[in-house]
C-alpha cells in the first residue's frame, strides 16, 4: 500500500487547548471574575473559557478520559492577545492580588508584543500581550 506524503502540513491555527485542573471551580472563578473572560458550562459538568471564537477547555484532572492521562495540572503554557493596554493590565492584575511573573517585549506570532506573565490558580503560565506598533 502506497501513502501519499505530505510535503508540509498547513495548519490553520487553534480551535481550542485544554488545562488540566484540580479545582474546575477555582478556575472558572478565575478566569471570569480576575481575566473578564466569557466562562460556562458546555454540557452538564464540562466548563469551558472562550477568547473570541477560540476556546480553552477546564478538564477535572479527577475525571479526565484515558487519552489525557499524562496531563496534569499546572503544565499549561500560552499567549493572549488583549485590546487594553498592558498598563491598564497590570494595574488591574496587581489590584486583583494577582502576582506579576514576569514582563517585557518578545516576539510574538506576527511581530513584537509587550507581555506580562502571571499564573492562573492551577498554575499555568499565562502571558498577555499586546503587539507593538
């Protein structure tokens, strides 16, 4: 049986990544009541956050199927765009007891960014960046 090979894949970009999490409930808080993000209830007990028409799935590291069984809590690692200014961001994070990991310019996918690096309850490391002019 002959297979056709793929030169190079193109791929279109996220429809949606998956945190693992001790504590669904923490996060959902989390994200809706510190980040502002859209937050609910997919189906009964399957929560999700979405970013415009992307989504970030909750998945209860307690009841994960077995495909996801080396996941866990805590190793997330990614980047939101945001329409505030990253100073308006900060100021906000700080005043919502938010610890500030890290902050600075880096390269984004399409260009400079400025970022700012917290950790969400889980752990997870979350950068939110605007691009530069």
């Amino acid at each position: 049986m002959q297979r056709d090979t793929v030169e190079r894949m193109e791929v279109l970009g996220f429809d949606h990544i998956v945190i693992s999490c001790r504590s669904v409930n923490d996060m959902v808080a989390f994200y809706r009541e510190v980040l502002g993000f859209r937050v609910g209830e997919e189906r009964p007990g399957k929560w999700a956050v979405w970013l415009g028409e992307h989504k970030i799935s909750l998945q209860d590291d307690a009841d994960k199927p077995p495909i996801a069984a080396g996941t866990v809590p805590g190793s997330g690692n990614y980047c939101v765009l945001a329409v505030a200014d990253i100073g308006e961001i900060r100021r906000h994070l700080v005043a919502s007891g938010v610890d500030i990991v890290d902050e600075g310019r880096r390269i984004g996918a399409r260009g400079p960014i400025e970022s700012i690096y917290i950790h969400d309850p889980e752990g997870n490391l979350v950068e939110i960046a605007n691009y530069l002019e």
